[in-house]
C-alpha cells in the first residue's frame, strides 16, 4: 500500500537522516548476518509485513520469514521472523522496524483486551479518531488485527454529528436534515446524544447511528430499549476495562474505546543476532 | 520550524482528506466561535504552540492565545488556552490539535515523574530513539519540557557503539578505534557493556560514555566507581519508576528510559466551545 | 483546503517550470494591471475561489474581486471578476487560472442540465469516480454547484459491491454480510444488480442501497416497486441527457452519471486586460 | 518517466486513500484473476503504458499484455489488452487505469479527427497549453499518438509573444528584440497578430513563427501570401471540425486546436473478468 | 517563484534538520540583532534575493534591506544588505544564505569575466546544462546577471543534436528530418560538428544553429564564412579565459562554456553583526 | 541511501522535465548501446556509485560495471566503468551522472592535495557547512574519499560556539554552560576562538575542542602548547594550500578548510559511446 510506503521512508529518513555514523565506522560491508525477532512477553501481533518493509526499503534482496502472523496471540520467548541481510542494514533498521511492530502489536493487543472483555456479548468495540498523528492507517489496522472494529477513519468517511454541529444547525433535526442534503448518500448519518431527550430527537429526525455520550448504565439501557431496531447504538465516553463489560450488558451495538490507540503501550519484542 | 510545519499538514490531510462532511453539512460559513482548551486532570503541559500552529495551518487570522506554557505544571480544570476562529475551523482542527497536544503532554509528564524520582540525586534522566515514527522532534521537546534530557536525536549525532557493532569490529578497542578513525570528531563515543570486564575494556580503549546496560544495582556501583570521572555512565534497560531511583542512587550520571516515548498515555483535554 | 493549495501549485509548476520566458523578456516588472474574467457564452460558474488562490499563490499582494460566485448562472458578457497584479503575475497565472475555472464551470454546467432535465421529479443526480485523475476535489465540488449530489469520493468512503466482489465472495449474501463484519459501520451498503433476481437478493441480504445497473426503463420500475422504502435505489450506465428524465420517472431514488465528470467540455472564459 | 510514475501515485492515492473497504471486506487475498480492457467502440488508442503502470505501481509481479498499441485505430469490441493479477489489485486498479486510458484515448481520437480532416493538405495540427491541470505530459503524448503535433509544452519552450507583451513592451518590434536579447537562442520568436498590418510589423521584427489570431480565411490568405517562406504562419482561434479544413486550405502551416485537450470526451472502454 | 522556494526549504532542512543545538542552548529567544552582509572581495552580485528569502522563509518578519542588487560589481567592504532579526533566526539562517549568495555571486563573477574578455566583440557568452544538479534556476540566474545569456535550460527546451543522436538516426541530414518532423516547432534545431564536411551536412540539412565543437581556430573562420547568415554559430570545448577572445575573433555568434557554472569558486562574503 | 535517491531523482527531473525532445525525434527505441566513462585528466574518484544509480533510476535493467572505485587515484585516459543501456537512456542520463561525478571527484581531488600536504604532520583536514545547498551528504562522501575527515554534518551533529553565541549567552564559560546542560551529552562541545585569553577561558569552561580562528602561526603554537592534552584543537580560517603545511607544524589536531567544497572545480570526465 502506498500509504504505508510513505511512512516506512519518512520513519527512515528520521532515523538515519545524513547517515548511522557508528555502523558505517564498526561494521565492514558485505557481511551477511542472520538476526530473529523475539517476543519478550504475551502479546497479540500486529504490523509484522511493516517490519518487513522497513529491511525490504533499505534492501530489496533482504530474506525475511515470518514464524507468526498478523492477529496470532505471540507467547513470551517465540520467535516471531528470522530475517537475513547485510549487518548494515539490520542495524540500520532494527530501531525502525521494532518502534512500527511493537507499537501496533500493542495496539492490536490493548484491542483484544477489550475484545474479550465483551466475549460474552453482542458488543462490538470500536475505535476512534484518536490515533497517532501519521499512523492512522497502521493504527487502524492494528485495531483490527485485535479483534475489535473500526470506526469512520476520518472526517471525510462518516458523519457524525456532534454537540457543536447541532448547536450551529440549530437542533438535531435541521443538522440530520442538512447532513442527508449533502453529504454522500453512501454515508450513514450519526448524532452523538447525551440525554434521553436528545436520544428521542435524534430517532425523530432518522439518525442512523445513536452515539450515547458518557451517559449512565441506566440512561443507556434506557436509551437502548427506546431505540429498538430503529438505530445503530454506539456507546462512548471514558470507557475503560473496569466497565466496559457492563456498558456492553446495556445491549448497546458498539463502543467506541479511544485508549485503544491514544494510550496502548508498545509492547516488548527484540531482535536478536544469531 | 519547517519540520514541525511538515508533520501538522501531514496530520490535517490524514484527517481531513476529501473534506469534513458533517462540518460542511451542518455548520455556516462565516460563523466566528470562542473556544477553550481545558485539562481534565493534572499533567506537564508540552505542545501548545504545536496546537496553535494546527489551527493556524488550517487559517492564518485564528486567534489563539496561550494562558499556560510548556513546561508548566497543569491543574486539572485549568484553562490552557482560547482560541477564536470560525467554526468551521475550530472542528476541522480540533481531532489533530488534541490528539498532538495530548500525547505530547503525555511524554512530558511522564518525563516529569521520572525526574521527580531521582531530584534528591545528581543523576539525570534522558531519552532513548524508541520514539513515535514521524514525530520524533515533537517528543524529544517534550522529553525537556518535563524536565530530562535529550539522548542523541538519531543515528547521525551520536556514536553509539552496541554489542553488535563490537562483534562486527572485533572488539570494544577496535570499534572504538575505527568510530574515532571514520566519525565526524564533534561526537563523543558511547560503548554499550554488560559486565564488568566490558567497562574495563571500554575504559582502556578510551570511550567518552559507558553505558552499563541491563546491569544489577551491585554491577553499576562496582562500574561507577571503576570509572571515576574517566567517561560519562548511563544505566539502561528496563527502567522504570520502582527501579529508578535505585539506579541513580548507584552514582551514575545518566539513566536512560524507553518508556518517556514508548509507553505514555496520553493526558485528557477537551476543547470546549464557550 | 491543503488539497487545493496542492493541486495549484503543481499547476503552476508544470506551466511555469524553469520560467516563462516570454514574459520576462517583454514586461517590465513592476507595472501593475488590471484584467477581468469574462464569460464568453452562459454556464454556471465553479471554481472562482479557485483561480483567485492561483493568483494569490503567485503573489499574495494579488487583488481579486468576486462580481459572481460558485453556482450562479453567467450569461455571456458577464464580467465575473476582476483582479490587479503586477503584469507579471497576471501573465503567468492566466492559463493556469483558466485552465481550471474553464473545467470546473465545465463540469457545473454539465451538472446543471441534467439537474434541469429531472426537476419536475424526485429523483437527485449524483456523480462518479470517473473523475479526472487529480482533480477529483474540485470536480466533485463543480458537481455540487451545478446542483447535484456527490456519490462516494473514492474506494474508501462508500461499500459499493459489484459484479466482481459478488463473484469473488460467494454471492450477493455473502458479500453484504462480509461488508458489515469489516466495513467501518459508518457506511451505507449498496449493492449493484443487473436483473430482478439481483435486486431481490440485494433486499434480502439487507443492502441499503440497491445500484439498478443497465436496465430497462421497465426493469427498473419493477425494481423500485419491489424495493419501496427499504432500500435506496440507484440507477446507472449509460444515462444521458435524452434518457435521463425518462429514467427519473421510474421512480428511482439516484441516477449516477458518470458524464458530469468525463466528458464535459469546458466553457470559454477570457481574461482580458483593461 | 519519472513524471508519468508521480501522476499514477498521485491518482491512485486519491482513489484508494486509506484502502478500498468493498474489495478488502469481500475478495480473498491471493486470488488471481484475468481481466480484459474492452474497446466498446471505435477510437484511437493512447496510453495502454500508463494503464499498465497503474497495476504495476500496485504490484510489480503483475501480468500485463498489450494486443494493441498506442496509436492504433481500435474498434468496437477489440480487446487492447489482458492482465494477470491478484483479484484485489485488479479492482484497486481498474478506474484509474480505465480514467486515465479513456480520457488519453479521447485525447488521440479527437486529434485525430482533425488531422482526418486536413489530410489532403500540408496543414500541421498543433496542440495548445490548454490541458488538464496536472496531466499536461499525458496529454501532450495522447495528440502525438492521434497523429498531430506539439506546440510548445509550457511556458518555458516557447516564446510566443501576445497583444499583452506587446502592450507591455511597446510595440511588436520592441517586443521581438527584447525575447532575442534574453530568450535563449534555441527558441523560436512566435508573434500574435490580429490585422494584416501586426503581419507586416511581425515580418519586419524578424519573428520566426507567425500566428494568425482570430482572422478571417481571406485575412489568412493575404497573410499566407505576404509572409511567404520567411516566417511559419500558424492559425488560431475558435477553430472546429466544421472550419478546420477551410482554414487548411488558406495555405497555414499550422493550425492550433484548443479542443484537442479541452473539451475531447473519454471513450468508453471496459475492463472484463474472464 | 515556486521552485526556488523549494530549494531553499530544502537547504534549511539539510542545515538544521532536527535543530540548531548550539544556538538553541546559548542564545536566549526573542533578542532582536542587526547583522551587515559585507564583501570580503570585490565580484559582481547575484543572489540577494535569494539571501533574503532564507531568512524570510525562517520568519516572516525578518526585516532585510537591500544595499546592493543583483548584477551589480560590488567592491570589497561594500555593505551589501541589512538585516534585523531574532539572533536565533540570524544564526539558523546564515550559513544557508551565505552558501547561497557566494556560489551565485561567484557564477556571476566567473560569467563577467568572460564577458568583459569578449567585450569589443560581437560573440555572446552563453552557458551550458554542466551546472549544480538542483540549483540550475539559480544558476542560469546568476549567468544573467554576470551580463552573459543562457542556453537551452535542459533537454526539453531545445534540440541540439550531438554525435549520438546523429549516429543512431543514420546522418545529420536523417537526424534534422527527425527532429524537425517531432519536437515542437518553437525550438530551433541546432547541430553539433567536429569538421567542415560536418558543416556543410549541417546546412545543407537546414540547421537553425550549428555548433562548432572542439574545432581550432582556423576551422571556426572557415565554418563562420560558409555559414555567413544562414545560421547562427556557437563555439564549443575547452573555451577558458586565455582563449575565447580569439575564439571570438572568428566571428561567431556564439561561445558556450561550461566553466561559468561547472568549476566557479564562491566568493568571499561575511555576515556582521552590528 | 534515500536521501541519494531523492538527489538524484531531482536532478533527473530538472535536466529532463517534460522530455528529452531531441532524443526522442533522432534515436529509436529499443537500440542497446554501450558507453564508458573515461578520464580526461589524473584525479581522485568519488561518486561512481552515484552515477551508476543515475542510470538505473531511469531504468532498473541498464548494465554497469565498475572498473575504478571511489577512493583510487585515476590517470588521464582511465576506463572507469562502463555501461550497457538502451541508447535513449544513456543519453538522458548522462548530463546528470557527469554533472554529479565531476563535481563529487573534483572534492576528491581537492581533499586528497590537502591531506598530502599535511601527510607529514598529524594533522587532520576536516571539511566545513559550506557545501552546495542540496548536495551535502554526497559532498561529505567525497571528502572521506580523497583522505580527509568530516566535520559535524549540519547543525544539529555538534556543538560549536562562535563569537555570536559568545555574545548572546554573556561570556564562554555561560556558553559552554549552556550547551553542556542543554544539547545532547553525546556531543562534544567547540569553541571558537580569536585570541590567547580566549583559549584560556575555553579552557577553564572545559571546552572538548577548541577552534583557533584566523590566528597567526605563532599565536596558534602558543594555544597548541597551553591546551596540551586538554582538549582538541582545530585551526580554522582562510587556509589554502600554501599555508596549510605551515599550520600544521604548529602541532594542531585539525585543520578545517572551507574551499574543499565551496570552491573545487569538476574534474573533467567524458562518457563516450564504443
């Protein structure tokens, strides 16, 4: 994918910029070196073809094997790749290749967290807006290879209407009647709500998506059994492990969870020389 | 900056793209709005002129105005800054605005609790290149904004001599003669050691840093007082805050931490219209 | 918008390059003139905001002054704007300038009939991604101010499952439920059919807009009866402007045109200096 | 050409942006397909290269056969080429391939209707600088393929001095030494001339190419008569397919036609599966 | 003009990357400074345009007036420019601009020499493509303002036909045909020959230009009197300062010499802070 | 590297831009052809590599092989590679691969004069910034080719504090304070100096290297014998090759010379079809 070509180079050029000083005055050239990619704890892989690329940017005869695949659930002490290069280039991309891989599988593992969390419902976890700067498209997809869904990428594939635009349409009913006048008709229409009111609103004025916004487990049971089948329900709002089970229970369709890219931590993996 | 400039617009296309459906759909041109941006807990503020220059990309006559400071210690409640724009602009630059400032306020403060730690001692804490692909400059800024120092940016302005670049040259002396032979003499050498009998071999061969990587508290005491004011020490490796101040109370002079940038949440800030 | 400011920039380069020379060696620099756009035939206009920023790009200081806007309808002899600069500027932006005002007005003029051809019906005209490759933003934006609809921008924000996909899935079922396991939920699902059979699996498998793709006036009258309110339906192929009001009798809620965009001609404007 | 590689990244990253959610959520990975691109009526054939690309630049292992070329009369129903790719490429593929092939064919088809139509005389269709923004190359490429001839590309391979210039120099011969004093020597002087006495103040200036703008048939032909061999004489303005064999037969060398790129129509061509 | 901005942003980038250390840790923010660029030798001027753009690209409020302009002989100790800014913008920039204003000057000064060396004569000094890869705009620039004309700019502005090109068409008089028959007819066709048979071919071929490559003294008065005016001449190959008053002598148009931008040194200039 | 390959594609793009008109009307597609790269005079070779990816990113499948490498010393005469390639692209490419070759050898060659003349001493000759805007990462390249040693590549590899810093941050030792607590501790830290005291304060501040700028041979003897081995010690300032013998028996560490790359003359080297 193009996109991901772009971010691979721009990654590259941050990190090695007008050259890696110590590996061109330590490591002679031509050396063929053999390195692994080893799992350092528990972890749900995501981003192991971006790693790839990264070695593959560098050196397009560089021999990569993959050992797990995107979406597996990696043990401690696994190896993930074996990858085969000049040791220049190994050195060269390691600190790229690790940074992509380990903050996608952390990504991808915070979402299985949240994806078990709610195993036992019709609860979909979904993710947000709220992605790395740049990474969005990685970020995403990561979302996915834990299990969980994604939300609209971006401002351009979804309408949500919030508090803002129904305050400057004047009412939730003139925002949904402007947004089915001329965005796409290929997009769904969603109004975040915050009250049972608003809710009613919405229904009325035909939303497709209901967003309930930081509302109690009462006002979304309350707001779940109002809808019916007449709306999608997104829950959202500080939503975390502790609750999110029991905001599934409410019989909401999704909930949209933003820690799931603004706060995964990158998980540990190294590669190693063998 | 031109690079910081490169990274806003990168982020605006990524979440703008074709265009803001809802925004276009629901909201007037031309209509002027006030909003605020507003902690939601205690944090190190780092990002604000970041968040300014997002909005000013998307409309140079926005008015911003600062009412904290990078650097400065948040309450939650406080108000950071107001901004005054039309409306549109204020929801087409909100999304990439937070997402920038919150995480670099993430990186701040989590700078900020590691230096607290260690404040009783002369150790400083400095960052690693486990950095976000792409945003690095902005991450390195918040790392000083919450107090610690800056490790080398990337490959090209420090020599950083580890365990596999001392295979590949043969030896700590001979790694340390080629990086001293081929290096531009503005940068000073580091050799990453693991034992005791690697300090010594790093000292003879004259390094102006040792890092003591994944050493026991007893080693870097042993190192540090081996070392004397011969070089620079930098313990590494799975720091954290229960570790931390441990580590600086063995003497060494800098103590370097993956975690700044790899791992922190970012902090809660809401933009709200008034 | 930054995809604009893009779109003319490189533009002018591929106009200008290495300079204009002819120009150069023929007017002084610094002797301000005054030019007006003038319609040579009537149309509707787009994209004067557009040529405006290809002169701003050139020379900040450029004046320019709307006497008509986006969607209104010129007759020939209308001055619609008129701007001052250095000669220079006028110069090099001229056929810049014209080259997209001449296409845009082009595209909305297109539009526009065909919007004129179906007044007296429901039924919305909506464009295609049978864009110039490029320019797909300022077309789809041309298409608005000739008063139709936008279809999806491009592959990323609308589910439209044609022939190709069914096969490839297994079957229109398999296909819409493959579609809402892993599309964001933000979008709608339409499905493109070619017989009666299609459109009653379409229904089935819950699609939310039914394409009527190549079928006879009297297919598609049976289509929309069958559908009624639970779907949309789209007519497309080979509409033109002697079918299209036929077409919209059917009763069909959409009829896409991929005309609008590529094959309009574009309309004759000239800047003449006064 | 590395112009040509950046208009297909360009085009492809408007059409799939951050990915084709229809295709990746209904066709497998890793299923081959053949496709067929389909004359569906008779043209002139130009830019099946850049077609090829297109799947290229998203594959290179893709398999891409042409059984036409560029510059070929095509008809109706003659297959132009085949292509082996994996089912997913082949639809993230197809509109910017079909975009840009139908839009270059109609291109090369429109010029060669003019050529057609001045056949019988020594009378040269030259094209303009009035083509699509961003696409000039490809369209410059397409008129050659249709059987006519380039004009200057921009801005800085030609020295074509207007009414403008002239003004602005001060008159013709002022405004002819000014480009041969700082023009480089390997351009042409090119002169608009609206009367027969701007003809004789051009002849008198030593421009090498006239052009004749605007003027009646019995203008061109006192022109023709009066510049002889010392000067190309070059006709423009509004010319048709209804006055381009007339305007031929005034004695012109060249004729330049707007419409070539202005306002040609894509033709229709279809990419099948079998 | 677009392409110089971009020279310049690239050059910022190349010399600050990811920031100024020195000046960042050493110079306080917001202390205005007043710096004089000063001659250091005595050269003729080009590039202070330029100069000023760097700073102007930093800050936009840099204020810098110029003292000298372009195409002036400048006298060592002459204050060229002021300029008042943030001494962080002064120091950032300066190397940048210098660069710059030096080896612009310097082709300046290289291209007055050669002028002033021919000066009682009627031959034009003119440049070759052996300039700086990416700097060629300016450079061609800086060759005007030494009072000598440009060349072609690149391979798409002119045609010059050279030994290659002559041998793969099969003969001057095929290779004129050729060119004449395909490239534009804005542009001349010039002809490069070694002997007075070749330019005889060369004429007789129709040849607008004919260059006398690498031919002595005697063999360029022989060619320039066959040629007399059917053609313009340009001498060729290993033109220095000893030699290319004689070379004029012979009576050619036209000398071009590859040392104006492919071996000038930079001339002295200091940036001052007062 | 990236960086080469953006370098190369800008100078490839500026030198052909729209097309290479003469080539494409004289040679026909699809003829191979073989040239070499022969020296015209006695030189030191860098940037074969540069120029042999010249070639192949126009097209991946040309032939080149090496029979010089960057470093030797070649003789007048020398085949130093040879290449294999469509006729059209060698002779596209060609301009750009010399234009770069001759340049990148001609800082060779001027580097390796320096070294030798110093080959006595323990000197080392360091380039400076002031390279050719664009071009600096290959300039440096040369330089480590003809034998010297590369400064700090840009400004944020280094620290050097220079009389403005001085200046600004209120004395050397407030200065070297500065930078000590504020750049990154894999820096060393340089002074520049005038004058004796100021090599004492430099001292006293703990400078790591200390630059003697434009100091006569006896002050630069005394500072040589107070610093001892204090700190390094760079004499910097107007050196050529008549002086630089003499600066070096002062017993300096290092020697930077400006002129490797702001004033070196391309080499002269021809590329001739066999």
């Amino acid at each position: 994918m193009l996109e991901v070509a772009e971010i691979i180079k721009r990654a590259l050029h941050e990190d090695i910029g007008s050259g890696d000083v110590t590996t061109m005055a330590t490591v002679p050239a031509g050396a063929t070196r053999r390195a692994e990619l080893v799992a350092k704890e528990d972890f749900t892989l995501a981003g192991l073809d971006v790693a790839r690329q990264v070695f593959t940017t560098l050196d397009p005869d560089v021999a990569f094997e993959s050992l797990k695949f995107d979406g597996n659930k990696v043990r401690r002490g696994d190896v993930i790749a074996w990858i085969k290069a000049d040791a220049r280039i190994l050195l060269q991309g390691e600190r790229v290749a690790l940074n992509l891989l380990q903050r996608m599988s952390g990504v991808a593992t915070t979402a299985a967290c949240f994806v078990a969390a709610v195993a036992h419902t019709d609860a979909i976890i979904v993710d947000t807006r709220k992605t790395t700067p740049g990474l969005r498209v990685l970020e995403k997809y990561a979302v996915r290879m834990g299990g969980a869904h994604n939300h609209r990428t971006s401002l351009y594939d979804g309408v949500l209407i919030k508090e803002n635009h129904i305050a400057a349409a004047g009412g939730i009913n003139a925002a949904v009647a402007g947004a089915r006048c001329s965005a796409p008709h290929t997009l769904k229409i969603e109004v975040e709500t915050e009250t049972i009111d608003d809710v009613r609103e919405a229904l009325d004025a035909g939303a497709d998506i209901i967003m309930l916004d930081n509302m109690t487990l009462e006002q979304m049971s309350e707001a779940v059994e109002l809808i019916g089948s007449k709306a999608l329900t997104e829950a959202s709002g500080g939503v975390n492990l502790d609750t999110v089970a029991d905001i599934a229970a409410t019989g909401v369709d999704l909930i949209s969870v933003g820690a799931l890219t603004h706060s995964s931590r990158a998980v540990d993996i190294s590669m190693l020389f063998r």
